[in-house]
C-alpha cells in the first residue's frame, strides 16, 4: 500500500490501529469524516490533502468502527482516497458496528508465480515461459537456466512490484520459501486471538496434519492421520474452523 501510494500520491498518510491504539477512541467519538480527517491529521506529519494524498488503514480489523467509518466517507466525503489492509478473519469473527456493504472493493493478495519471478528476474526466461505450448522435454541449456533461476541467490534483483515481496531483495526465491515458512508459523501462533483455549489444540493438531494429508494420492481427509484413535466427532468442529 505505501509502494501504491510512493507511485502514484505526493503522500502516504498511514495509520496502524494495533500498533497505535489511541486510533481507535477517534472513531468512538465520531462518525462524520471531516471530523475525522481533523483528528487523524495529528497522528501524521504529511497533510491530508485529497486529491494528493492517500489515506492507510492498517490492521483495520482491530477497530469494527473505522470499518463502518468507510461507508461514511463513501457517502459524504468520496474526495478522500483510502486503501485499508487487515486480517478477513478477524473482520468476520468480530462483534460490532455492521460492515459497509457495497462500499469496499476488494482486492486479495496471492504468492507470487514463478512466471511473475521470472518477468523480474530474465525477460528472456519469462519469454521463453510463455511461449510454452505443449508438454515436452526442454533443451537441457534452457532447463539449466530455469533451475539456476529458481534455486540461486540473486545479488542484485530488486523487486519493485505494489505488494510486500521484498524478501526477494538480494537472496532469491530460497529468500521467499523461508519468508512462507515464517507465515505458516504466525498463522499456527494467531489461532489464540480468534478462538478459545480449549480449541486451540485440535485445531493446531489438524494445522501440523495438512501437509500430510496432502501428500496422499487419495486427497480425502482422513482423521486418523491427526493422531492414532482420532474421530471425527472429536475434530470435525475444528476443521470446519479452520
């Protein structure tokens, strides 16, 4: 969002609702935007000025009020330009003011693509890629090109895409694999913020199993596979959570 806003704003103003928590008393207090908009102004050191200035919302899923505050602005004051980030989980399973229907576009971020890779990293690869038209054997010089490309370190690759990829920067795709390894890890951290104790442990116990379960040839889940004895009436509410 801040890359979005460098590219195509003279400037970002941004605001964390975990990392700051007076963020939300704001809301709390007022639903009109022009009251807003003066009271968020104190929490940025760039003007908020809306032809040139973007407004981010961060962790939006922390204050239910400045989700709702959205439509408002929609309504009244569609001059301001605001792009918000946050956690679809915790909107969904959050208790508060309603969401502003129709008022959001929404836009989901994906891993990237060895094809989006090569496109920064060798035009000729890339090229090479998407000319691909039928399944059969590469010529052994472009295959060992394309491995290079995948499993070496990258010195001087820079990428310069709008999204949080910048864990290619001067390492590569191995760089990226340990980056997903360090989510799949938060994500299993993240469970106790949502749920209650008591689920915690199931829930965790068919998190480490996916991978498991997604190895076999017969892609059924299997409950046994958690752990010897399991059943499904024991599980069955966790995996649904999950």
């Amino acid at each position: 969002m801040k890359e979005f806003g460098k590219r195509n704003f003279k400037w970002n103003a941004y605001f964390n609702f975990d990392e700051t928590e007076e963020l939300k008393k704001e809301f709390e207090e007022t639903k009109d935007p022009q009251r807003l908009i003066k009271r968020l102004s104190f929490y940025t050191n760039v003007p908020i000025d809306p032809p040139n200035t973007l407004i981010i919302f961060d962790e939006i899923q922390e204050c239910n009020k400045a989700l709702n505050s959205l439509k408002y602005f929609a309504e009244n004051a569609p001059n301001f330009r605001i792009v918000c980030a946050g956690s679809l989980l915790g909107v969904s399973l959050s208790k508060g003011d309603s969401f502003p229907v129709g008022k959001v576009n929404f836009m989901h971020l994906y891993p990237v693509t060895f094809k989006e890779f090569l496109a920064k990293y060798s035009k000729e690869l890339y090229s090479y890629a998407e000319n691909i038209s039928a399944v059969e054997n590469m010529p052994q010089i472009i295959f060992s090109k394309f491995k290079d490309a995948y499993i070496s370190k990258i010195s001087d690759f820079r990428w310069n895409a709008c999204s949080n990829i910048r864990m290619f920067e001067n390492s590569g795709i191995s760089a990226v694999e340990e980056k997903l390894q360090d989510i799949l890890n938060s994500y299993s951290l993240n469970f106790a913020k949502h749920i209650q104790t008591a689920g915690i442990v199931r829930i965790s116990a068919i998190w480490n199993s996916v991978p498991s379960q997604l190895s076999k040839e017969n892609r059924k889940f299997i409950y046994k596979l958690i752990k010897p004895g399991a059943r499904a009436r024991e599980y069955e509410d966790a995996l649904l959570w999950l």
